[in-house]
C-alpha cells in the first residue's frame, strides 16, 4: 500500500529538474498522490510543463506568491477541479542578489522586506488559502535552512527570513492542529539548485559539508522528497510544528573542521 494513495498535493517552487520541489513531486508521486504543480513566472513554463507531463500532472499553474490575487485565482481552480487538498508543499524562498554578498548589517529595507515577503509570508498566505479545502489529516510542509539557527558566511537575510519561517510553522501548527492540519519544516543540507547558486561561494560551502557531515553524504532532492513524504503521510500523524533535519546530521556538530586532521 502506498504511502500517500488518494491524497491531493499542490507543489509551490518547481523551477526545473534539481529543484527540490520537483524531488518531492516525484516522490510523492510514487506513493500515489496526485499532483498539482505551481511555478513563479511564465519564463518557467517551458522547463515546467515538460516536468509536469513526465508523471502525468495536468494541473500545471503559474502564481506569484507575492500576489494574493494570483492566490485567490490559483485557489479558486484548484477547488474546482481537485475539490479537496490533503498536502501543500512550500519550497519557495527570493533574496536579492546584493544581499547575500557582504554583511548582515548592511541589508536594505527592501531587501529585507522583499526577501520576507516571498520566503516567508507567503507560507502564509497559501496556508490561509489552503485551509477551507482541507480535511482533518491534512499537512503544509515548507523549506528550511540552518542558517536559520547558527550564522552561516553570506546566507545573511536568508538565515533571518528563515528563523521567521520556522517561527510560522509554530504559530500555524497552533492555530491549525485543533482542526486536524499538521505543519512541519523540513531543514536540507546543501544541494546545488537554481536557488543555492545565487548564494555566494556556495561551492565552498557544499565541499565543506560533504568533509565534516556525519554522515559524509550530500543531500539530494530525493532525500527531501522521501522526508516531505513520511512528515506528510499518516505514519507522522502525531508529529506537527516541527523543524527535521535532513542533513547528514551536520547540525549536531560544535565544530565544523575534518575531525580526521585533529
Ligand atoms: P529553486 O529550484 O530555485 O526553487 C526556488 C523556487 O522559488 C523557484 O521555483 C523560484 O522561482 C520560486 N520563487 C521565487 N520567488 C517566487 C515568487 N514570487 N512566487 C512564486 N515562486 C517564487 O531552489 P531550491 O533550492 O529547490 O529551493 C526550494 C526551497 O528550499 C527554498 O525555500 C530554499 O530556501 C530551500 N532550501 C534550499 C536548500 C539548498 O541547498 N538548495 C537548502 C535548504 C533549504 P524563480 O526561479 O522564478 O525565482
């Protein structure tokens, strides 16, 4: 019997084939449910609607999540032709380029509030949109970072945006749990996506990883897909306003140098 059978599952942040979000479409996809994808901007569609063939999505929509129209409209087809939502996937994060170059300290209002804006008030805002199509037993799942906790060279606005979101997942597991919806982050290790290479030195910081991780073993989107699909399914029924791991254990570690040279 497969994990997610029955279940229906709109994916916000699919913007070609090593997103994560496409990872977990297609893990999802596996254990039977039945996708809906989104993506950003119409630039994207030519790399999406291929994708989305490839398992047999049919329900393939652009939307700005900075837009609440473009919610309502994206909402508004999902009701009519899913009726129902049992998962939504938020793997959405924006930051400009400027500032994830020097320090913190510099960051601009409008960076600051552009970078919120996207990352996180738009989880949100598809949970607002997402509740009256859901049942009890339904699940929100959103992207995480560690740089969220612990400062990590240039991710800067990112981390703060990402403390924010973890944040959001508490407040939302709270005001949803009396209804039966769960709402969990899943925190990735580093994986090379159209996202990560906007973050500066990011190579470095892939390579440094993979030398003192635990586990020595870089994260895939199928990894995250596997995670998204567990938190999601009944397995994880108990579990909601939770940050998980999926990272090697990286975040375990106090000191982050090859322990083999000490
Ligand atoms: P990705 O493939 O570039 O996905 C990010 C997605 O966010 C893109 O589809 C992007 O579209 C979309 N997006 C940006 N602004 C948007 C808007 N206004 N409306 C709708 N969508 C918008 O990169 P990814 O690494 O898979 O990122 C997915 C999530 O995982 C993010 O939250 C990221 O922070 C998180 N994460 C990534 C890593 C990593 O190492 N890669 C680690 C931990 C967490 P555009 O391409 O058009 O901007």
């Amino acid at each position: 019997m497969s994990l997610l059978n029955g279940k229906n599952v709109l994916i916000f942040g699919v913007a070609n084939d090593h997103s994560i979000a496409w990872g977990i479409a297609k893990e999802m996809h596996n254990e039977g449910a039945t996708i809906a994808l989104s993506y950003a901007a119409e630039i994207l569609e030519r790399r999406v609607k291929p994708l989305a063939e490839s398992i047999g999505v049919t329900f393939v929509e652009e939307c700005d999540v900075t837009s609440d129209d473009q919610i309502d409209q994206l909402f508004a087809k999902m009701e009519k032709e899913f009726g129902t939502l049992d998962i939504l996937v938020h793997a959405i994060a924006f930051a400009n380029r400027e500032d994830l170059l020097g320090r913190y300290l510099d960051t601009s209002r409008e960076g600051f509030r552009l970078a919120m804006d996207v990352s996180v008030y738009s989880f949100t805002a598809l949970a607002r949109a997402s509740r009256p199509l859901m049942k009890p037993g339904g699940s929100m799942v959103t992207m995480t970072y560690y740089g969220s906790q612990k400062v990590i060279p240039r991710y800067n606005v990112m981390g703060v945006a990402k403390a924010a979101l973890e944040a959001t997942v508490r407040y939302l597991a709270a005001d949803l749990g009396p209804e039966g919806i769960r709402v969990n982050a899943l925190s990735a290790g580093p994986i090379r996506t159209l996202a990560a290479a906007g973050i500066p030195k990011f190579k470095q910081l892939h390579r440094e990883f993979m030398q003192v991780a635990p586990l020595r073993e870089g994260i895939t989107p199928k990894d995250i897909g596997d995670a998204a699909v567990w938190i999601s399914s009944d397995k994880a029924s108990k579990i909601t306003g939770e940050v998980l791991f999926i990272d090697s254990g990286y975040n375990i570690l106090g000191l982050t140098v090859p322990t083999d040279s000490l």
